[in-house]
C-alpha cells in the first residue's frame, strides 16, 4: 500500500488529505490484506492436500483450512489494530515481534545441539562464548544501522517582521542510512524464491542433472554456501545485487531531493549550497553514497545467518537477517514512543503544577 500511495495518484491525494485521507487509506489496507490472506491460504490448502497433510484432501477440508487461515490473519490484524490504538508502538509490529521472540527457546535447543551437545566443558564454554559474542555483534551492528543518520545542516535566513528580526534558526535534514528498512530484503528474497516456489507448486523437483534445476538450486539461498556444492554459492551474488537496487528504488519514491530542495526555498538554504537545483543535486550525491552503505549493511546482516546454516548444516534461525532487523526495528521504535509519552506526561504534570 505504500509503494501503491506513491504510483496512483488518487491513494496519493487520500494521504494528503488528513487523518480523514489516512482513515480511507487503512480501510482500503484491510481489504487488502484480507485478499492477499485468502488468495496465500488457498495455496497453502492446496499444497497442503498435496503432500498427504489434509486427512481428507477434498473440497471441504480445503474449505474449511482456507477460511481457518484467513480468519486467524484477519483476528491478528484486528489485535495488532488493537494495540496500535490502545498501546505505544505499531501493533502489527509488535505481534510480528512476538512471532519472531516465540520461536528463540527452539533456535537455543539448536545451537545446543549442533555446537555444544557431546562435547567437553571447556569445548561447549568456548562455544557458548562464541555464539553469544557473534550475536551481540550482530545487534550491535543492527542497531547502529538502523541509528545511523547523516545530518545535513540547513539555516534559515532572518526576516524583517514588523519591527523585530524573526527566523534565523538552524536545524538539519536527517538521511538515514538505512533509508529502506528490512524492504529490501523482503523484496530480493521474494524475487529469488519466486522461480523456486512455481516450481515446487507445479509439483516438479529440482534435477540437479539438468541446466534449469541447476539454474533453481542457486537461486535457493539452502544450497548456499554448501561445502559439498559450492558453485551453487553464484546466486549470492544475484542476491546482494538485488538488494542493492531495491534499496535505491525504495528510496528514490520514499524521499524526494527536488521536493525537499523546492520547500527550503522560502528562506532556508544549506551552507554553502545555492538554493535550488544545486541543493536538490547536492542531496541526491549524499543520498546516493548513504543507501550504499545501507545495503551493503543489510547485505551483511543477512549473509551471516545464511552462511552459518550453508558451514554448519544449521536449520535457519529465527534471529538472523530479516528478523533480527525487524526486532531491533521494532524495540526501537517502542522505546522511542515511550519516551515521548513519557515526556508529554512530564509536561503534562509540570502544567497542573
């Protein structure tokens, strides 16, 4: 729906319209979602009678699993509308934290069993350090991608009001360096498991003998970085390029240097910089050398986990690449609003005082 707000211009104006515009816009969310809810359960019903899940694989079981997963979307998206209302923090978000925050105790049974089950105290302490150590650095990691911003200086120029001088005060324009978020990602994995899935739907495996079947095993991120097929490792290097342009498409509809150059002409100029297309040039370089470092950060992130499942013959983690930067996203983002409920509370009790 976002990317939908920026390419039809009638979404467009209904976000421009206020909370009346942003009311219609999440109505028209809803219908989409249960849409989308429906059309996915439908292939999940049918994959599910085809690999002997359903008990009965007929129309009523496939009926019945359908409705079952559209409803159980719809009620998690009611409660996370919910909390969004009633609560600090997106609701969506912080149900999808909790999803991802469930499944720890199992991915801890795993690292358990696959590094320190069997071996000798001091071979599992200096594991279990490891394993901590590299995790942390992970979140560290995040938090300083998701944290970092590039603050460009504007100052605005003082104006004869009456008889007094008005204006003159300096702010800036925070870029972020990670402009796009976890879009990226979600964008590229979708892209490269998209050839994958039709197949598998089709009901056809993958021939490891044949060009198309070798074609597919590497754009499987599974067969990534795999000691017995390493060739197959060739599809990261589609992956991070993907990456990279939707971290740039992303950005170039979500921030508009020209517009943002066009409102600082009523005063405000950045130092050293001519107003105008100067400034939207200027900003557009900065831009361009931020969502670089950006991607590559969410490159890193993501290769990690995957690296350590393709090494180790590790089942995929729960807290590595997409969900990790969506947890960290998501604490922040809580933490931040409340702080600023906290502080109108301080004011709030300053004034009756």
């Amino acid at each position: 729906m976002q990317l939908l707000t920026i390419a039809i211009p009638k979404l467009e104006e209904m976000q421009q319209d206020g909370e009346d515009g942003r009311k219609k816009i999440a109505e028209y969310t809803r219908y989409v979602t249960v849409a989308l809810a429906l059309i996915e359960s439908i292939a999940m019903a049918m994959g599910f009678g085809g690999q002997g899940l359903l008990k009965e694989y007929n129309a009523l079981s496939v009926i019945i699993a359908v409705v079952t997963m559209t409803a159980g979307s719809a009620l998690l998206m009611w409660i996370g509308e919910r909390i969004t209302e009633n609560g600090v923090g997106n609701g969506i978000s912080i149900v999808l934290l909790f999803n991802i925050i469930s499944s720890f105790p199992s991915d801890a049974s795993t690292l358990y069993t696959r590094f320190m089950s069997g071996k000798s105290v001091a071979v599992a302490a200096v594991a279990a350090i490891i394993i901590i150590a590299v995790i942390v650095a992970i979140v560290v990691f995040v938090i300083i991608l998701q944290d970092g911003e590039r603050r460009i200086p504007v100052q605005y120029s003082k104006k004869m009001q009456g008889r007094k001088m008005v204006g003159g005060q300096a702010t800036n324009i925070p870029l972020k360096v990670n402009t796009a978020g976890v879009i990226p990602v979600i964008f590229a994995s979708s892209i490269m498991s998209f050839p994958v899935v039709i197949s598998q739907f089709m009901g056809s495996r993958i021939n490891y003998d044949s060009i198309g079947g070798h074609i597919l095993a590497a754009l499987s991120s599974s067969n990534w970085f795999k000691p017995e097929r390493p060739a197959y490792t060739i599809g990261l290097v589609v992956y991070i390029a993907l990456i990279i342009v939707f971290a740039y498409f992303y950005t170039s509809i979500t921030f508009n240097p020209l517009e943002v150059a066009n409102n600082m002409k009523s005063g405000g100029f950045i130092p050293g910089i001519r107003p105008g297309k100067p400034t939207s040039d200027y900003l557009n370089s900065i831009l361009n050398y931020i969502v670089f470092i950006g991607a590559c950060g969410l490159t890193i992130v993501c290769i990690i986990p995957i690296m350590v499942s393709g090494l180790f013959s590790v089942s995929r983690l729960s807290f590595g690449g997409t969900s990790l930067i969506i947890i960290v996203s998501v604490v922040l983002e809580t933490l931040k609003a409340i702080e600023s409920q906290m502080l109108v509370r301080y004011y709030k009790g300053f004034l009756n005082d």
